[in-house]
C-alpha cells in the first residue's frame, strides 16, 4: 500500500467525528462529535403497550458461533451464515430493565481501542418499534494519532456515551420526538473505525515497540445488535441511524438488521457523514482496519466493490438496489465543517467545492436507486439527530422532525433541498 494514500485516507477518518468544541463542562479537546447537555433528560415512566416478545426471531438458519474465553453458544441468523464476528450473549433480557438507559458491558471478543471494556446502552419503551443508533468517535491510523491521550478519536466508552446527557432525539420527554417511546439501542464508538473494522493492529513507535490498537468497531456493534436479536423479536419497525462516523456504521450494519428481521419495516437515515472522498478510496486496504471482511458477501454488488477502490456511493446504491423494498437516507448540510475539513484533507481540494462534489454524490445515488431520499439544509451545522436544532430545522416548508417522523412510519417522502444548493431546486413531502 502506498504510504501517502494511507496516511491521506486515515486523516479523513480522524476528522470525521472532531468539530468545534461543544458547549458542554468535557474537555474541549476531547474527539466527540455530538453535545452533551449539562442535566440529564427527562425519562418519564411509561406504561408498555406492546412487549416485544423475548424468544428468538424465527430463522433460516441456526450458527454455532464460538466466542473467546466463553463456551459455544448457538446464534440465530436470518441471512446465510456470514457473520464474520463472534460474539456472546451476556447482558440483561428485557424484562429485568428499570426504566431508562442502561449499561451493558458485553466480553466475548469486544474490546476497545487499547484493549478495555466495550458497553452499549439500552432502553425499553412503550411501543412495539426499535431505534439502534450509532454513535461517532473519530479515527487513528499510527501509534502516535492511537496512543494514549490522544484527541483525534474517543478511545473508550467513558460515563460522556451516556445517552441521557444527548438532546435531539435522545430528549425522551420532547413532545415532537418521534422515537421519544421506541425500545433503543445506542451503540458508542471506541475504535476509530467508523464502526467498520474487525482486526487488531500493531503500529510501530519512535522507541521500536509496537502499540497494539483493537480496530473492533464492527464486533462491537454486532454484539449491540446482537442483543437486540435476542430480546426484541418482532417490532412492528425499525430504525436504523446514527451520525458521523456512526452514518456510516448505520450503512455498513443496516443488512445485518434487515435479514435479521426479514418481515419487519426497516429504515435507514445516515447523519452527517456521506463521506466523498474526492477519489476512490480502498476500504480493505488503505484504511488498515480489515473492513472488506465485514461486507455481506450475499450482496452481489458488494463482492465486485472488494477488487478495487469505490466511492462510497458505490456502497450505498449496491445496498439500496439489493434491498429495493426497503428506504435509505442521508442528512448532511451543504457546507458541514467537518465533512469540508476532511474533504480537504483526503483530496487537497478546495473547500469551495465540496458542496457541488456532495450534491454529485447524493444525485449518483438517486439516479441509480428510486428507494433513497435526502434532506439537505444549506449551513455547516455536523450532525443533527442529537442536537437541539434537530427541531428547528426546516427547509422548503418541510421540517425535519416531520420528514424523519414520515420516513420513521413508512410514509412516502421525497428528498428535500435548499434553494441556494448546488445542482438542484427545493423538493417537499410527497402527498
């Protein structure tokens, strides 16, 4: 691999979840990319309505998946049994959760990034729908951006993952909160990998020791999802999301999710991150952190991406039209500050040109997929499902809380645009 296609490409990853400092009492240097709130939101009690059920989603297939450090444990999948990842089922069921958001430290073969604990949260709700959402968390490709105390990426799943401290759709007291009662499962970042890797690197130092990194974003959210598996087995939705580096976690799990739940409404919204490159990029190769081998290799069009580079746009119209049934969509502002600064980096391009590059972009993936929608506010804002601004953002006289509400419910929508955006006029919600 060339040395400068390596370091280029995994300073676009450090980038993707760094922004301007939030105005929060964390350390502003800390690689966070969404604001925490000073109070913990409100839970208010609920009164469930519809249980999911407990017991195992019916499936095809039946794999025994043997986990470091535990025993054989049998694991139902809905998809030809191409899972990469192992991963063991420890944790609460669903009946034992006290109302809120609780922590679950999963084993089996999940570690972050200098080889600690891995935890998720989980939270029950009141109807029969489930929210997995994915968080950011930045990236490091050498033994001096991964060491210890670095602030290009969140190494750990510190008491700031937890959702309660989150506004936008983490505010479960909002009236206009669409998922303000769904069962959840929110699924931090401590890899640097953009929920996409599956390996452990070692990066050599200056004193000629190895720093070994736990690239295992991809098992760490398998072993989220996994538990979700588990316990909720027929929603009568899911959505599927996240923002920043987690826009793309939610594009490269979301197969998983679908061909676990095959007769369940499921759809996707990436955050913040649609990540143009400028170029071709190698995932497997150039990034170091072994992704091609998380790709589900039941989708045709993935397999063929494998032998060179792609654009990320590749990935998504190779999963939208495998999956025709079903919606994908993508929120990003015309100008986000952090995709421009990665941008910049990843193809020493002018910032002036990312927004034409971005509307490239998202066109390739309309033209070539019916099933995609996009919203695209003007602005710099990076990453809106876990701010404020999550209710007040509107554009073409469509909000936004409206839009993802719709697409939430299955309803027709169409992709909405800013009238000073490049390539296109201001579209709204389909009748």
């Amino acid at each position: 691999m060339k040395k400068y296609s390596l370091v280029i490409f995994t300073l676009l990853l450090l980038i993707v979840a760094c922004q301007s400092p939030p105005a929060t009492s964390e350390p502003a240097s800390q690689a966070t990319e969404i604001p925490a709130t000073d109070t913990a939101v409100s839970t208010q009690p609920t009164t469930p309505t519809s249980i999911p059920s407990t017991e195992p989603v019916p499936t095809t297939e039946t794999n025994e998946l043997e986990t470091a450090g535990s025993p054989s444990i049998s694991r139902s999948v809905t998809a030809p049994p191409h899972d990469p990842v192992f991963v063991n089922n420890s944790g609460p069921i669903l009946a034992d959760l006290s109302e809120g958001w609780t922590r679950v430290e999963p084993g089996g073969d999940t570690r972050c990034a200098h080889n600690t604990n891995y935890a998720y949260y989980v939270k029950p709700g009141s109807v029969n729908k489930l929210l997995l959402y994915f968080e950011g968390g930045g990236g490091c490709w050498d033994a001096a951006s991964c060491g210890p105390g670095s602030t290009f990426y969140d190494p750990d799943v510190g008491p700031d993952e937890d959702p309660t401290r989150r506004a936008g759709i983490f505010e479960l007291d909002h009236a206009n909160n669409p998922f303000r009662d769904y069962y959840a499962v929110y699924i931090p970042a401590c890899n640097g990998d953009v929920h996409w890797g599956n390996t452990v690197q070692d990066y050599p130092t200056d004193t000629g020791d190895d720093l070994t990194i736990y690239h295992r974003g991809f098992v760490n959210a398998a072993a989220a999802l996994d538990w979700a598996y588990r316990n909720i087995n027929n929603p009568e939705s899911i959505f599927v999301t996240g923002c920043s580096a987690g826009s793309v976690g939610s594009r490269v799990h979301v197969p998983y999710v679908i061909e676990q739940y095959p007769t369940v409404h499921v759809t996707q919204l990436g955050d913040s991150l649609a990540f143009v490159f400028g170029r071709p990029v190698n995932i497997g190769t150039e990034t170091g952190y072994e992704s091609y081998n998380t790709f589900p290799d039941w989708i045709p069009a993935l397999e063929a991406l494998k032998a060179s580079p792609l654009l990320m746009a590749d990935y998504d119209i190779a999963i939208a039209n495998y999956y025709s049934d079903y919606t994908f969509a993508q929120y990003n502002t015309e100008g986000d500050n952090v995709q421009v600064r990665f941008y910049q980096a990843a193809a020493s391009g002018d910032a002036a040109n990312f927004a034409a590059d971005l509307a490239t972009h998202l066109t390739n993936i309309h033209q070539a997929s019916a099933n995609f929608r996009s919203y695209t506010p003007s602005g710099d804002l990076h990453c809106i499902l876990p701010r404020p601004q999550f209710y007040s953002t509107e554009v073409a006289g469509v909000k936004l809380t409206d839009w993802v509400q719709a697409l939430a419910d299955g309803e027709p929508v169409s992709s909405v645009k800013c009238e000073t955006c490049q390539n296109g006029t201001e579209v709204t919600l389909a009748e």
